[in-house]
C-alpha cells in the first residue's frame, strides 16, 4: 500500500508515451553488452512511488538495474543488450506513463497551481454552504429547509467534482491497479457524503450533510498544499550543476579550420580552443596557453590556479585569464562534471526513499479505515435490516475517520517550524529535512566558506607605507584575481597613471610608471629570484610583501563544540592543502580532519560513515560539495555558498553566523516531538470517535465538526513550537584568523 498513488498530483508534462524503436533510439550504450536509458516518470512522488516502480522494472528479464530519482522524477534503466525489456508497458501498467527525459523537461509542473485554485474553490463553496447550514440549524423547516438544501447541493456538486478530482484520480488510479492508499477512503467519504445528503434532500428530509462533505475536502486540501510547498524544491541543484557546461565549443580541425560543435558531440583526441571566461566542455589537457583556473568546482576553493601546458583540466572549471587550447580526453557525458551531476542524482534518489513519519502512521490506515466502516455497515444491515441506516452510520465512521488531523499532523508543524526558521534566518526546502535533521547523530564540515568565510583579506596594511599601499592597489585595480581585489579593497589608489598594463596569466599584473617597471604577483616572477608569495616589485626588486588572511566564520568555535557535544562525532573534509586544513582544525580543536578531498572522495567518506551506522549532517558550501550536500542524510549551506551547493542543501542559513546549524537542530527536534504528538493526538481521537460512531450516536454532520475540531486541536498544537535557544546578535568575526600567502 503507498500513502499516494499514480496521478495523484498533476503535471503538465503531456508528452506522448515512448514506443519501444523510441526508447531504443533514446537508450545508449555503455559498453560492454549493456544499454541505458533515462525516463520521466510525472506521476512519481513519493518514496512508495520509487519502490513500487524499482521492483517492478528489477522483475523484468534482462534488467540489471533500475533508479528512480525523486527530485527530477525520472527513472534510470540499465539492461543487457539484444532484447528490449518491456519497460513502457510495464511502467504504464502500474499507473506511472513514462516520457522521453528531455520532452518532461521542457514541460512544467502544474500541482502547485491546480493545488491553489481547488484549495479556493472548496473554501468558497464550504463557506457559502455553512451560511446556508446555519438557517438549518437555527430551525427553517419545509420549503425553505429544502431550498437551502437545494441551494447548497448545486455549490457543493461542482466543488467536489473540480476541488475533488485531485483524490478521485488518485484513488481511482490506485483501484484500478490493484491498490489501496490515504485517497480511496477520502474520495468514498466525500462521494457517499455527498449522495446520502442528495437522498435526504429529494425526500424532504430533516438532514443533509454538504457542509461536512466540502469542509473535510477543504481541510484536506489545506494539508496537501502545505505538504507540497514543503516537498516541491530538490530538482534546482541538479539542474544548477548542468549548466556548468557549456553548450558547446570551438574545435579546431587536422587541416586548421575552426568550427563550433556542440558539447555533445566533443570526442577524445579533438583540439579545443577555450577563450578567457568560458567554462571547460570536457576533461582535457592542455596543448597550448596559460591562464589562471577556478576550480571550486573541483577542490571548493576560491584561490584561482595557474595551469600551462600539459596540465590536466577537469569539465565544468572556469578559465579566468588567458586563451587555452586543450586536447579533449573524455566525452561531455563520461567527464568530470558528468560524474558530478550522476553523484548528486544518486545522492537525491537515496534521499528520496527516506520514509516520512506520515507515510509510516498511514502504511496501515486505509485498509483499517475500510474495514472499519464495511464491518460496521455489515453489522448494522444484520442487526437491524434498515439500509438507509446503516449506510447512514458506516458514511458518519469514514468521515469521522478521515484523515484530515493527520494529513495537517505533519505539514502543519512544519510549516510553523520553516516559520520559525527564517525568523531566525534559516531557509528550510523540504519538510522531511527537519525530520532527518532532528535524527542525525553525526557531523561534517566543509572548511573554506563554511567555517571560515572563504574571502582573503589583506593583513599588516598598516605596516605598509602609504604610498607604496596606493600604488600596489592602483596596479591590483586592473585584475580580477581575489588576491588583487583584497588589496584594492584596503586602498582607493593614488594617482599613478600606469602604461602598457598587462595581466600574465597565473602569474600577476605588469605595468609601467616613471620610467619604471611594477610588478605585483608571484614573489619569483616580480623578482626573479626564488621565493613564494606576493610582492610588489619595481624593476626586479621587491617593494613591499603582502600577506592574507581568511576569518573564521562567526560563531565557529561555540557551533563546533556544540555540534560535538549534542549530535555526535565530527570531522571537517576539505579539498584545501594539510597545512591550511591543520591551520583552521587547530584554531577550532577539530580532531579529526581530511585534506585534498575531491567530490567524489567526500560522498566516499559520507557513505562510509552512512554504512556505519551513522545518520551525517553535512555543512559545506561550494560547488564541490553540491554531491555530498545531496548524498548526506541532511545538509546545510550558508547564503554565501554557490547557488548550486545552496540548491543541493536542505537548510540555507541567511546570517553569517554559524550558530544556524545547532539551532535548527533545536527546532527540528522540538518540532519532531510536536509531529509525533499531533499523530498520537489523532490516533486518540479516532480510538474515542470510532467507537461512538459505530454505535450510531454520530451523525455525518457530528463526525465533521469532530473532524474538523480535531484539526483545530492539531494546529493549535503545532502553534506551541518555539525554539529553547536564539540566534545571538551578529558580531563581528572571531579574532582568530587563518593566514595565507597565496601569490596573487
């Protein structure tokens, strides 16, 4: 049984079904007898949505693998090459239509939208019903009981058919494929509500029950809206990841001639030209050129790198400097970044099969709710032989059993929760997050831009005369290079005009004043001598050495030792040198550290923790981190980090303070303790209604307002949540500093 089933949520995406000669042409091969290929799956959204759909495809002959990704809903398959698996009409049977990949993308999803307007439609209609209800009540009798009546059976009918269709999709969609969900008994409910009420009006009767039928749908609808907003944010990181790569790039052909191709159609052995600001097409080495290379996307450090020829350069970095040309060594598909984007997919669709505490309570509620009222009919047919009765009694069990307290157990507390967050400057971008934040029992943080701030500041200034600062920062004020910005930014300049300024690639910046010439860089390029650092020189001879320093992140030090103290043992992983890992673990009694760490090396360290049995919290912030964001049990990122490490992460931390991290931990605690109050709230009241409602003493308009006031109750509740601690005003950052030398 799955907690939703196909279809039941819209999307746009219209796409025809794939035949199979489609799917074959749209497969590609892997190698070695094997072909993949990737399909959107619209109806996917739910973690029984990904089982069902893995264990069907695994059954199928051939398949060796099957990998449904949540986030961008789409479905991986692997097979054996020379027989076509019946992957389309397996997956149309279950009730998941598939689309070619690129044809859902182009499509948009249109739940939240369709969400809105029913969630409008049923709060107009159950308003204007509940006026008309309150003549009933207040005693109108007759013809006029029976207008009303009449009245709000024509709102209530279109409200239920347009508001409703949401739950009749999906449980029609989960009967007709031989299953059972959350939907059938809402969808019975409201539907037999409905009728029963339609009965008692045509006979003049005393009592209709519209209002209960349209208000339960109302608050119904309140609960999947909230729940969504909360689900509907994980595709971005994926998507920020791909357009690190280019669309394409100039190859230069045996004969000379140039000519533009498409990223995809880049192979081994072509000659590539890379103009200054564009990003790599794919791995490759360099035949030609120097530039400096910002490969935060590699190592997640922001100090620029000089590459020359015969260096190695990874897809996805961006060339800052100097024109290159690169032998390609990899296809766009088999690259760097390629690899990257696979990683933070298999990290989301990991992530994607967490079991939400909703979905656990209601593994077993449908079939119990059926039962409960089809037994209860039963009984009351042999008891008294009165169907009108025991219709009427079984309609009142379904409704006061609705689940409409703990649909809004959980979203509800989350949505206070993420309130509570951002008044404390800390973004939350799917509901289950708070649930796994509130489990984890482990720590790992990033080191550049997470605990320190990753910007290098410019230190001694005040030792430096004046006038040689001003010149220093003239000359820097014609580079991009961070080095160069940070001295530019603790000068205005002076007046010095400089002549034939150039910029050597990886090296430093060139100009001539006076007769003279300046160099500002690398100590063994201004100079000429050996040495390290960066130096300002005039003709050859050193003017003045400047050093850096990289700030620790506010808070830092109380965050790590709090992190250490309440959630479980911590490390930071980091793709900086082991001296500047060491450098920033002392300063923050940080035992246990990793330096030179790829991407692919942290998801590594990330599941060799998972598969010990630890739940990782993961703080980072580059767009290295993006697949160990993805891949840890939760993630956090500040507002500083790269909109893909931002996208990839669950929390997103707006104030520069690191103390977010052990107060969301707080809320999502706290919060986690309200959710499970708010379902033992709900099982309670059912466990007290059920009863009194087999017995006949509740009417369907009683079991609504029951309903309906457990759901207050359930609020109410989730009102009560309020963290234990708060953010400390934003000071300014730790005196400890992190030296670097960086040549600029």
């Amino acid at each position: 049984m799955s907690c939703c089933a196909p279809g039941a949520e819209f999307d746009a995406t219209e796409a025809a079904v794939p035949s199979d000669e489609e799917l074959l042409l749209a497969s590609r091969s892997l190698g070695n007898g094997k072909r993949q290929v990737e399909l959107a799956l619209p109806a996917v959204h739910c973690a029984a949505c990904i089982q069902t759909v893995e264990h069907a495809l695994f059954e199928l002959p051939g398949v060796e693998a099957a990998r449904v990704n949540l986030s961008t809903k789409r479905v991986s398959v692997k097979w054996r090459d020379g027989q076509l698996p019946p992957i389309t009409s397996t997956l149309t049977r279950l009730g998941y239509a598939p689309n070619l990949f690129d044809e859902a993308i182009a499509g948009r999803d249109g739940t939240m939208s369709e969400l809105l307007r029913a969630v409008a439609v049923s709060g107009f209609a159950a308003g204007n019903i509940m006026l008309l209800s309150v003549s009933v009540w207040s005693g109108a009798e007759g013809a006029t009981r029976d207008l009303f009546h009449w009245v709000s059976a024509l709102i209530a009918l279109p409200a239920l058919f347009f508001a409703g269709r949401i739950y009749y999709r999906s449980a029609w969609s989960a009967l007709r494929h031989g299953r059972m969900n959350m939907d059938v008994p809402i969808a019975i409910g409201v539907t037999l509500a409905y009728a029963m009420s339609l009965y008692e009006t045509i006979n003049h009767g005393s009592h209709a029950y519209f209002d209960a039928s349209v208000t339960l749908l109302f608050f119904l609808l309140i609960g999947r809206t909230l729940d969504h907003m909360m689900r509907d944010r994980a595709r971005e990181a994926v998507i920020g990841l791909a357009r690190l790569a280019p669309r394409g790039a100039l190859v230069v052909a045996p004969d000379g001639t140039r000519d533009y191709r498409p990223v995809e159609e880049i192979q081994p052995g072509m000659r590539v030209l890379i103009a200054a600001g564009e990003r790599i097409p794919a791995d490759g080495r360099v035949l030609d050129g120097r530039s400096d290379l910002d490969r935060s996307v590699v190592t997640g450090e922001s100090a620029p790198v000089m590459i020359a020829r015969g260096d190695m350069v990874q897809a996805g970095t961006l060339n800052l400097t100097g024109p290159l040309t690169l032998e390609a060594t990899s296809t766009a598909t088999s690259s760097f970044l390629a690899e990257m984007i696979r990683m933070l997919e298999a990290a989301e669709g990991g992530r994607a099969r967490y079991r939400r505490i909703a979905e656990r309570v209601s593994a077993l509620y449908a079939p119990v709710v059926h039962l409960t009222a089809f037994v209860t009919f039963l009984g009351w047919m042999a008891w008294g032989g009165d169907w009108h009765q025991a219709l009427t009694i079984a309609i009142a069990v379904l409704i006061i059993t609705c689940p409409c307290a703990l649909g809004l157990a959980v979203p509800i507390v989350q949505v206070v929760a993420a309130r509570r967050l951002f008044e404390a400057g800390v973004m939350v971008k799917d509901g289950s997050a708070m649930e796994r934040l509130a489990e984890a029992d482990a720590v790992v943080f990033d080191k550049t831009g997470t605990l320190t701030l990753g910007r290098p500041r410019l230190v001694g200034a005040e030792r430096i005369d004046p006038a040689v600062l001003g010149l220093a920062g003239s000359l820097a004020s014609h580079s991009r290079h961070p080095l160069s910005l940070a001295i530019a930014a603790e000068t205005d300049g002076d007046s010095t005009r400089f002549d034939d300024v150039t910029e050597q690639p990886g090296y430093g910046v060139e100009g001539r004043a006076g007769g003279h010439t300046w160099r500002l860089g690398r100590a063994a390029w201004a100079t000429g001598a050996k040495g390290d650092g960066t130096v300002l020189a005039r003709d050859g001879v050193e003017v003045a050495r400047f050093e850096f320093e990289d700030r620790l992140r506010a808070g830092a030090r109380d965050t790590v030792a709090e992190a250490e103290r309440t959630i479980g043992p911590l490390e930071m992983l980091s793709g900086d040198s082991e001296a500047a890992c060491a450098r920033v673990a002392a300063s923050l009694e940080i035992e246990r550290y990793r330096s030179g760490m790829l991407p692919a090396d942290k998801v590594a360290r990330l599941t060799e923790l998972s598969l010990s049995g630890h739940r990782v919290l993961m703080v980072g912030d580059g767009l290295n981190d993006a697949p160990a964001l993805g891949a840890a049990h939760v993630s956090m990122a500040p507002a500083s980090a790269a909109e893909i490490g931002r996208n990839a992460a669950d929390f997103v931390f707006l104030r520069e303070s690191l103390e977010a991290v052990p107060l969301a931990r707080d809320i999502a605690v706290r919060a986690g303790r309200l959710i499970r109050e708010n379902i033992a709230i709900a099982i309670v009241y059912n466990a007290i209604a059920v009863p009194v409602a087999i017995l006949g003493y509740v009417t369907p308009l009683i079991a609504a307002i029951a309903m309906s006031g457990s759901s207050i109750i359930v609020i109410a509740n989730a009102l009560r949540l309020s963290p234990s601690r708060e953010m400390k005003a934003e000071t300014a950052p730790a005196a400890t500093v992190v030296r670097a030398t960086r040549p600029a």
